[in-house]
C-alpha cells in the first residue's frame, strides 16, 4: 500500500484487469458491446466510481493514493440476482419434485419458521453472505407472508450497505392455513413497509404476489392498487414456469385469454414488473411483455432441476420485440448461489435449443444487462463515472484445472479473453470469487488469496 494523504478525502483505488459492458451484446456486435483495459485503475469515492480508465492514464492524476492492486486477477461489475428466496435458502437441493408437490412438501413448511423473527434473521445473513462469497451485490428477493422476514432482511442488507430489492410475499389461497393472510392486511403491511423501506439507503421495495395461484381477484387488485399508489415500486412475481401451474391458472381465471392477462387486468404489468420463469410463453405474451417494458428473470438451474421446461432466450432477445431479461439464481428451487453456475445452465438450455449463448452475452445478463432488466442501469451494472462501487475479482486459476484451462491472466486479446471467461463460466464456483466490494468497500475476501492482494 502506499501512502495516503488524499485519506480525508475518501479516496482509494483498485488496479487490475477489467471487464464490463457498454452496450447490449444480443443487439449490436459483441465486441463493440465490451470494454476490456488489460491493466486499468478503478478510482473510489464516497462509495461511487470517480475515474475509470487505463492506468498510465489515471494514475498520474491520484498522486499518493492507497492502491490495492490484483495481479492476474479479472475485475468485473457485482452479479445480480434478480430472482431468489431467502427463505429457501435452508431446502436448497431437496429432493426433486416437480413445482407444485415440491412447494407443498418443502417449501411452505419451511417458510412457515419465518413468524420467528430470530430465525428469520440468522437465514438472511446467512443468505447475505453467500450472496456475497459468490460475487453477487444485489438482489430481487422473495421472503415470506410476515412482516418480520422483510424487516430482517432490510435491516441486515441495510447494515452491509448492500442494495436489495424485496418485499412481503402476497398469499390468499391455496396454501396452508399457517402461510395465508387477508388481501387487507398484505396490503397494509405491504404500505407500511413500503414507507419505511422504499429509497432508504440503498434498500428499494417490491410488490410481491406470490403467483396467481395464490392470489384472490381481490389481492391482486390491492397489490394494483398499491402500485398506482407507488408508481416507482416493483412488481415481482411469478409466470408461466410449470405446466400443471398453468392449467389451474385458467381454472380460476377462465374469464382471462392466458396467464399474463391475469397481471395485466390488475395494472401489474409495466417496466418495473419482474416475471420469474416464462417458459411456455406464447407468441402474443411476449409481444405485450415487450411493449410493457417488463422483464423475465431466467432461472436456468432452477428450470433444469424441477423439470420445469426450456427458456427461449432466443425468442425473448429478438430483433422485433425484445424482452428484457436478466440471470437469476432462484435458490431454493434453483441449485447454486453462483451466478457462474447460473450461466453453465443458461449455456445448455440454450444448446438444447439449437441456440446458442457466448461468454460476452451470459456474464452481460448477470450484469449490465440485469441492472438494465431491475431499471437500475444508471446505478449499477458497469464501471461508468458516478456509478455504485459494486464490484467482483475474479480468479481465472482458482483450481488446477482452471489454470490450465485458461492460462495467462490477463488475456492479451478479446479472442483470448472470451475464451477464458467461458472456460470460467463452465469450471468456476464460489472459489473462483477472489473479492467481493460494495460500495467500494470490501465485504468478502477469498481466505486462500488474502496473501496475493
């Protein structure tokens, strides 16, 4: 370290290579989309990005500055998540069922230890820190119907200075006894929160139907209600993940043309709404998907291990009518907190498809292109002047077979670096996540890598 007379200031840096995006690589060339400085110096201020560039460039400017330097390392923007359970965390890798039986058999019971505030607390900073030790800086979360699960998670998520998204999950019906509340007090409590949480700090809320299986006509026109009421909020559901799911929806719906109009008859539908899953979409749902502004939140690992079906990423990121859409672990039904994980699945459903998804498009969904998907891109997602800290080292040779496999770090070329962050997606784990800072602070080191920074 050197010397550091600017400390008053508040003013530190990070040096190393960089990757992150400035385009959308699914719309223009993906090399024009990417911005890669081999050896690059990141200046922090106040929690935000102050210079960003080549370091012979910067450097002279920030004279006696404390430097952490990462030697072959690769520094990107922070993942995002923007489709997870906290309080799944605990029946991550239960035994397989398909959607509804696993809900019934696993999920509820386990989200009905949530009334224990104590309880409710000990998961979400378990939760906050795996988030963290996988790379992941921010996150679209679900909790569950009481109130204490979404003020515990607020809390923790606030004392990190971690930017989350969450809110109380909305159920009516069709649920046990113990995980039902009335349409009235969801949404009180649902206000409340929402005044108390909204824009405090970094935390921001969501509106948090569970599915429409589990919704009255009645809630979901309090949950739009709510949402006329706070424009700005989320909207963060479910939609079209699982066939039996599916079919009962028209059951108790039948005066609705598909699933997605069951949203949209109650303003649900718009540029702030997250649909978790959309696997059997139909032509006409993605084209008033796309003209809403809304977002699906692609759960590859998830999809996989319930036996949900294929996303059609080719379809949602067409030319005519693109649909925004971001990476997201959904841990519990989802198998791993790594969003490098995440993209090896998203990579296979694509193949299954006859389709395929580069390195540049799978590490741009789970960050520039999530932050774009949460309307959070003026704050997040890559290294521009003025935006959050947020931000992951990567190890390219976290394992033996990493470092054979993608040899000298930095890459000398984009060529070389594609590649490598390919082999990455495909090999890496938690392990490969040397750092993780938020806000410019480091929240997580890797205990096998504190010696090398």
């Amino acid at each position: 370290m050197q010397s550091n007379p600017m400390q008053a200031q508040d003013i530190t840096a990070v040096r190393g290579a960089f990757l992150d995006f400035t385009g959308d690589p699914f719309r223009c060339n993906e090399r024009d989309s990417v911005r890669y400085v081999k050896d690059g110096l990141l200046v922090l201020k106040g929690g935000k990005v102050e210079a960003f560039g080549d370091y012979g460039t910067i450097a002279p400017q920030y004279q006696g500055i404390s430097i952490t330097e990462y030697p072959e390392k690769l520094i990107i923007p922070g993942f995002l998540d923007i489709h997870v359970h906290y309080p799944q965390t605990e029946i991550i890798a239960a035994y397989g069922e398909q959607l509804l039986t696993w809900l019934e058999r696993y999920t509820f019971p386990t989200e009905a230890k949530f009334h224990d505030e104590d309880y409710a607390r000990q998961i979400a900073t378990i939760f906050l820190d795996e988030l963290l030790r996988n790379g992941t800086t921010t996150a679209l979360v679900l909790t569950t119907i009481f109130p204490q699960s979404v003020e515990v998670l607020f809390e923790e998520a606030d004392r990190r200075n971690m930017r989350m998204i969450a809110g109380q999950v909305w159920m009516d019906r069709n649920a046990p006894d113990f995980l039902t509340n009335t349409a009235i007090n969801s949404y009180q409590q649902s206000r409340e929160q929402i005044e108390r949480w909204h824009n405090r700090g970094r935390q921001l809320y969501a509106i948090t139907p569970r599915f429409a299986i589990t919704s009255t006509d009645h809630e979901l026109q309090l949950a739009g209600k709510l949402k006329a009421e706070f424009p700005d909020v989320y909207v963060h559901t479910h939609l079209s993940e699982n066939a039996q799911e599916i079919a009962y929806t028209a059951e108790l719906f039948p005066d609705t043309q598909d699933y997605l109009e069951v949203y949209e008859k109650y303003g649900l539908v718009g540029d702030r709404s997250i649909f978790a899953h959309g696997l059997h979409l139909s032509e006409s749902e993605f084209q008033r998907l796309s003209q809403a502004g809304a977002t699906i939140a692609f759960c590859p690992t998830s999809n996989l291990f319930l036996g949900s079906g294929l996303f059609k990423l080719h379809r949602a990121k067409s030319i005519d009518s693109p649909v925004k859409v971001g990476l997201a672990s959904d841990v519990g039904g989802g198998t791993s907190f790594s969003m490098l994980h995440t993209m090896s699945d998203a990579y296979k459903i694509t193949q299954l498809q006859r389709q395929n998804l580069s390195s540049f498009k799978a590490f741009y969904l789970a960050t520039l292109g999530a932050a774009d998907s949460l309307s959070l891109s003026d704050k997040l997602g890559n290294f521009d002047l003025g935006k959050e800290a947020d931000f992951t080292v990567l190890d390219l040779h976290a394992t033996p077979l990493m470092t054979l496999r993608n040899g000298t770090v930095p890459a000398a070329s984009l060529d070389v670096l594609e590649a490598q962050l390919f082999g990455t997606m495909i090999l890496g784990d938690d392990r490969t996540i040397a750092a993780t800072y938020v806000a410019g602070k480091p929240l997580y080191q890797n205990p096998s890598l504190l010696g090398e920074v």
